[in-house]
C-alpha cells in the first residue's frame, strides 16, 4: 500500500473515531457495506462515492484526507476576502471609495478602521452595472503591469468575497497585509496558495499564502486620460468632478 493511500486510511478512522461512530454506524451514513475495517485495515481503498459522501456530509477536505494540505475542513479553506469596511452616504447608499497610490500605502494596516475611510474621497457612480455589488476605485502604481495598465492610471474593482468564487487568471487587487497589488491572479495547485502574475514580464510570477491575504477585488473597468494632453494622470479631485458631471447627466436623462 503506497503511503498517501496508508495515510488516507489512518484519517478514515480518525474521523470516524473523532465523531465518536462505530463502524457499522459509519458505514450507514456513507452508504457503503462491509468495508469499514478493511478500509481502516488499508486492505481496501477508500472509493470515490464514500470520499464524495465525507464531503457532502462532513465537508472532509480530500486534499487532507491524502496528506497534500494540513486543513482538514473545507469550511477553512474559504478565507474571507470579502471588504472589511463599506461607506455609504447619507441616503445610505453605498460609497465607491478612492484609494490613491499614498492612500494604498495606509490600507492594509488601517483596512479594519471605519474612520480612516472617512478621510478618502467618495461618490455613488450612477451607472447600472455599478450597482448591486461594492467596488472600490484604486490608482495603479509602478509598472509592472504594463502595458495593460500605466502607472497612475485607475481602475474600478469589484469586492470578491472568497477566492473560491473567483474565476482563475482575472485582474485583481490584492490587499496583503503589507502592501496592495494589482495582478492577475491564478490559483496554485496547492490551494493554500496563489500566483500573482504581473503583464510586464521583466517581474516574475510569485506565490501568496492565502493567510497573508486581506482583500481581493476583481478589476471591472479602468479609467484612462489623454496624459499627453493634461501632461500628468488625473488627480482623484478630477475624478470625483467627472463622476459628480456623469451622475447629473444620468440624473437629467432619468427625469426626461
């Protein structure tokens, strides 16, 4: 018997013993017949329906059944990367908040504070697929993402609340808990990890433990203005009289 299939068959009856079972109870609930003490035994595998069925019933993590990850419960797979503070105004709908580059050095150490988000500039974004959800607006810094997005350009990006239900390979913002990033993340085949990609190929991909993630926001729509015309990026005080312009313009056509 190979070693994964040995270990599988010690956690088999560590659960089963942790649930305080005996082996004809446990087999009833896993719909299998007369293979518990052979399984337990390591003379018989653990089928694929009572692996299934560890999972429907117990949310047994399969990956820990076979010794490939330390977590034992799915439950604590699924890290909560879902906004840690919403704002809103004072019609109590939600505010789409500013973080600019020198705003971004601050977030991670103050991402659970209520009142530092009160001195970052907000404003509701009249615009239907805007709403229903809670996006952030975020300034890119550096260059690693280039060419797809510049240094200093903005992004708006929608709160994701676990990384299992992110799609793979989508542009996101990361909060870690020191620095905030945006780069295309892809899981890993180890899922207490994940890559982060840049689209600049001078920085090479790197692996984030989901522990070390606070926030994620998947990017939805970028902000981009003629540079060589206003000869810099936009400022968020330019940004926030565009918006206050688009939502009368929205407002103007709701009331004709």
């Amino acid at each position: 018997m190979d070693k994964s299939n040995e270990l599988a068959a010690k956690r088999f009856k560590v659960i089963r013993e942790n649930l305080n079972l005996t082996q004809k109870q446990f087999a009833e609930i896993l719909e299998i017949r007369n293979t518990i003490a052979d399984i337990e035994r390591g003379r018989t595998k653990i089928s694929g329906y009572a692996v299934a069925k560890l999972i429907q019933v117990y949310g047994v993590n399969p990956m820990w059944l076979y010794g490939l990850s330390a977590v034992k419960l799915l439950k604590d797979l699924q890290v909560d990367t879902s906004p840690k503070v919403i704002t809103v105004d004072v019609e109590n709908n939600e505010n789409m908040v500013l973080v600019d580059v020198k705003a971004a050095a601050g977030y991670p150490t103050n991402v659970q504070e209520p009142h530092w988000y009160n001195e970052l500039p907000a404003f509701n974004f009249p615009l239907p697929q805007y709403k229903n959800a809670t996006f952030r607006g975020f300034q890119i810094q550096g260059d690693s993402m280039y060419p797809h997005f510049k240094p200093k350009e903005w992004v708006i990006a929608k709160a994701v609340d676990a990384i299992q239900n992110l799609s793979d390979n989508k542009t996101c913002v990361v909060v870690l808990k020191d620095s905030v990033l945006i780069k295309q993340l892809k899981k890993s085949s180890d899922i207490n990890f994940v890559t982060l990609i840049s689209s600049n190929k001078e920085y090479p991909p790197f692996d984030v433990s989901l522990k070390d993630i606070q926030e994620v926001w998947q990017v939805n729509s970028k902000l981009s203005f003629d540079i060589d015309d206003v000869g810099e990026s936009a400022s968020i005080h330019d940004i926030q009289l565009a918006m206050q312009r688009l939502t009368k313009e929205v407002d103007s056509l709701k009331s004709k």
